[in-house]
C-alpha cells in the first residue's frame, strides 16, 4: 500500500510555518532495500528487455514513470509522474506533481525523485537501488536557461552573471565551511567537499541548437523568489554530487594536484565556477570552454593578480586587461573576479569566504543601480522544509550492509579467480614520427621518445566503445611540430584524423605550430577528439 508523501504541516495563512516540532510530523517508514529487492529486480529487468528491443526513449521513460505503482513505498495518492528530467549510466531522475483537490493547502506540490543504482554494474540489467526524493527546480537547469539569449542580439546581463555567480559562491562556502554562516564551526576540520563535477551541461541530445546538444546541468534553476535575497531573480543551486569527494585543506603538492587534474567531465576542469562564468560572458552563448581561443596571461587588474600568477581567459579578456578604461560589456569588477578564481596555481586563488563577501557587493551594486532595492522589505527565503525522519535512524545500522557484504564476497571471489592467471598486457603501438632532415653537426644526436595516452570516445550510441591506447612515438626532437605527431598518429591508424584531434600537455592545448622544445621537460602528453 502506497505511503503518503513526507510533508510538513500546512502553513498559517498570510505567514511562513515556523519550524516544526519532530513530535508533529508525519510519520515516514524507514525503506528496507532488501524487501524491495524483488520488485525492484523486476522493474530493472523489464526496462533493460524493452531497451534491448529498441523501444523508443520516451516509451522506456513514460514505462518508468508508471512503475511508481508498483513501488514499496510510493509516493503517496494524489502524486503523479509528469516527465523524466534526466537520465544517466547510473540513475533516473523524474518529475511528480501533487493533484490533490488540497493542492493549494500543501506547502510541497512538486517533488524530484531519484532513483540511483547503488550496487552492481549498470549495463546488466540488476543491481541494487536507492531513491530520495528531492526539490524541484521548476527553472530548468542553467543550459536551458541560456536558451533564452541564444536568439537574442546581446550577451546575458550583468545583472544575472552578478546572481549566479553569489549562488554558486555561497554554494561553494558550504561545502567548505558547513553552512553559510561564517560564525559556526566548521562541520569538518581535517577536510572539505569538493564537488568536482561543476558544469553547465552533462549528457546529450538533440536539440534545436546543435546535432547534439547537452541535456541537464549541475546547476538547477529554482522557482523566481520574492525575497530580500534574491529579489526577481531565481535561486540557482548545485546539484548531481556523484564525484565529489572529501579532500584535505593541508598542503597539496604537485603530485596530489596531478592526481585529480582531470577528476571531471571532459573539458570541465578545475577550477570549475570561474571556468562557468567564463563561459557565461560569452556570445554566442556556449555549453563548453572554448580551449581553442583560450590563453594564459599575466593580469594587473588587482593585487591577488599581479602577485598570483598566469591566469586563464579569453584574448579580448588580456586586451582589455591591459588598457586602462578599456571598452567592455562587462565591469572591471566582474572580470577581474573571475580571474582570480581562474589563477593556475590553486595557493593564489581567491578563498570562498572572500568570494561570497565580493559578490555579495556586486549584486548589491547593480541592485543599487536598477533602483531594485526599495521598497517595503520582504521575507528572508526559506528553504523547504523536510520530514526529520530523513535524517534519523541511519546512525547506528546500515541498510544496506547486508546487501554490500554478499557483492564484495562475489568481488573478491572474482579477483582471487583473475589473480591466479597472469595478465596479458597489451604492447604498446610503435609510431616514428619523420625526420626533418639528414643528420648533420648540430642534429646527429639520436632523437628521444614521446609517450602518447590517445582517447577515444563511443561513437553509434556504444556500438563502438570507447577506451585508452598508448603510442610511443620514436624519435622526436626539440624542433618536432605538433601537427608532425599528429600526422604520425594518423598514419598508425590511431582512429582519430590529424585534423580533428587535440593534443593536451596537463590542462594546456598545444597548437600546431608549436614545437616540442617549447614545453620543457615534456616526455608525456593525452591525445583526444577535437
């Protein structure tokens, strides 16, 4: 039997609820994953035999949202599911409405539920799952919302790059403080929560601005507010935690820092907010980093900038850096912030405290100057409130214990079996890269060899794979071109044209009429798709 939705009481009229007592909430059971073990295996198993049978999407989608029904614990009489928002390797994401004749009365009328495979590979049809239920962000995610400056002859305003950059800053300051106020202790001493997945876009389809276009963000667009705090505009939150991870706030070398150099989506690397508003600023409004008309450069703009470093940004961002009074569609102020979020060296960039006082500044200052901050004063915003009961009874046993034991018995059965055979390693391509010339006085020294790790991607919706291929490519010198080892690369039937593969030394792309002497101490470098 389907259990109600875990909502808090009704509000006063013309006032918001206090916080409610836990004694007052109503009542929400404790989900027991190996009693839904069985319905959920059925549910998984059906959906994986429809997507072999190549239904169409929406058909797996609107099956998925009919499943509800058949749920242990449901989300209650009156809900219904609207529309899938997301989907991925690893979860489902849909949209449930209350329909109720109290509709108005409840303070929660739009749930998100995800559904999350915790245990057991993806692409087998079984495994273990989990479900929260979550807040709706009826906005979208921040791609969709570019959607509406696509067609429009203007950049987005500086007004709504001011908002989003405050949210995504005090968003950053509770993950590493613990809260958003500064005064409270911090939740965790030896550590923070990096988030590691930052992006505007995540996923693909197609849509009416590209063949493929990107599908949700990490970035949701909440519900226009009417409060102090985010006046006519709507709150932006982060969401999809999938690769955060806990790391520590001592020193970091450089072999920690290589270590998660590339811990992100492809093209989104750290640090990821200053890399969102980047892109933001420009025109036409883009999805991902455009790395080909990138640039490091030393800016003067502030104190932190002058004494921090390189930093990263577009050529019009250095042209302007460099005349005072420049002409620009955006502030000194705004620009030169994101600068110093985008510095090379992670010691020198700007700290979250500072960054949530800074552009707390900005959004006071346009506010200021749109005349949008007068008037009778209106609510602080309150975030929706939850049962207690989420929170509670999950200290002292793990659910899911029982269920993780008997899968890591099966994992190291597996890897006792595996380790008994030798493994196979695979040898690695040998490419030799052409010469310029005859060996003469001044090269008859024998060239040396560069260590190409190639990727390639999944193509024809993963009928081809794709994976990792290294290539040692023989006798390179200081004056060997770029496009020469790319050139070399292709005719080894590496499965990526010369015209259409970047080649990427750590978080730097390396033209083509660049030189190998130009990066020093060079001896490995990634390969991949343009």
């Amino acid at each position: 039997m389907a259990q109600p939705a875990p909502l808090p009481p009704t509000p006063r009229p013309d006032t918001f609820p206090d916080p409610p007592d836990a004694a007052l909430l109503p009542g929400l059971p404790i989900s027991s994953p190996g009693d839904d073990w069985v319905v959920d295996f059925e549910n998984i198993q059906a959906y994986e035999k429809a997507r072999l049978a190549m239904k169409p999407t929406h058909a797996l989608r609107d099956q998925w949202l009919a499943s509800e029904r058949n749920w242990k614990y449901g989300i209650g009489k009156g809900w219904a599911g609207k529309k899938v928002l997301g989907q991925g390797g690893q979860g489902i994401v849909g949209h449930w409405t209350y329909e109720g004749a109290d509709r108005r009365q409840k303070t929660v009328t739009d749930v998100a539920v995800n559904q999350a495979l915790r245990a057991g590979p993806a692409n087998t049809g079984w495994g273990l799952i989990q479900r929260i239920y979550l807040e709706f962000c009826p906005g979208g995610d921040l791609s969709d919302w570019l959607d509406r400056y696509y067609d429009l002859p203007r950049n987005v305003a500086e007004n709504d790059l001011w908002c989003i950059f405050q949210c995504l800053a005090r968003a950053a300051f509770v993950m590493h403080h613990g809260s958003e106020d500064p005064k409270s202790e911090r939740y965790m001493t030896d550590g923070e929560l990096v988030h590691f997945d930052l992006k505007l876009n995540n996923g693909r389809r197609k849509g009416r601005l590209k063949a493929t276009e990107e599908l949700t963000s990490s970035v949701l667009v909440g519900d226009q507010a009417l409060d102090n705090e985010h006046r006519n505009q709507p709150p932006y939150k982060i969401n999809d935690f999938g690769l955060s991870k806990k790391v520590t706030t001592g020193p970091q070398d450089a072999k920690y820092l290589k270590k998660y150099q590339y811990y992100s989506t492809y093209s989104w690397y750290a640090p990821q907010i200053g890399l969102i508003m980047q892109v933001l600023m420009r025109k036409p409004p883009n999805r991902v980093p455009d790395w080909q008309n990138f640039t490091t450069y030393q800016s003067k703009a502030t104190y932190r900038l002058a004494t921090g470093g390189l930093t990263v940004g577009s050529i019009l961002d250095e042209e302007q850096d460099g005349q005072e009074g420049a002409r620009s569609l955006y502030s000194r102020e705004l620009r030169s912030l994101i600068a110093e979020c985008l510095l090379l060296a992670p010691a020198h960039r700007i700290l979250p405290r500072e960054l949530v006082e800074r552009t707390a500044e900005g959004v006071r200052t346009w506010q200021t100057s749109l005349g949008t901050t007068l008037g009778p004063p209106l609510p602080q915003w309150q975030e929706p409130v939850v049962s207690a009961q989420w929170l509670e009874g999950w200290d002292d046993v793990d659910p899911l214990q029982a269920a993780f034991q008997a899968l890591r018995l099966q994992v190291n059965q597996l890897r006792q079996q595996r380790a008994a055979r030798p493994p196979v390693l695979p040898r690695p391509a040998q490419a030799q890269a052409p010469q310029a010339g005859p060996a003469g006085p001044a090269n008859a020294v024998a060239g040396r060899t560069l260590r190409v790790i190639l990727q390639t991607r999944s193509k024809y919706a993963g009928l081809i794979r794709g994976g990792h291929k290294i290539f040692a490519v023989e006798n390179v010198s200081e004056d060997t071109t770029v496009v020469q080892v790319k050139d070399t690369l292709e005719r080894q039937k590496c499965g990526i044209k010369a015209t259409g593969m970047n080649i990427m030394c750590g978080r730097m792309l390396m033209a083509n009429h660049q030189t190998l002497g130009e990066f020093p101490g060079l001896n490995t470098v990634k390969a991949m798709d343009a």
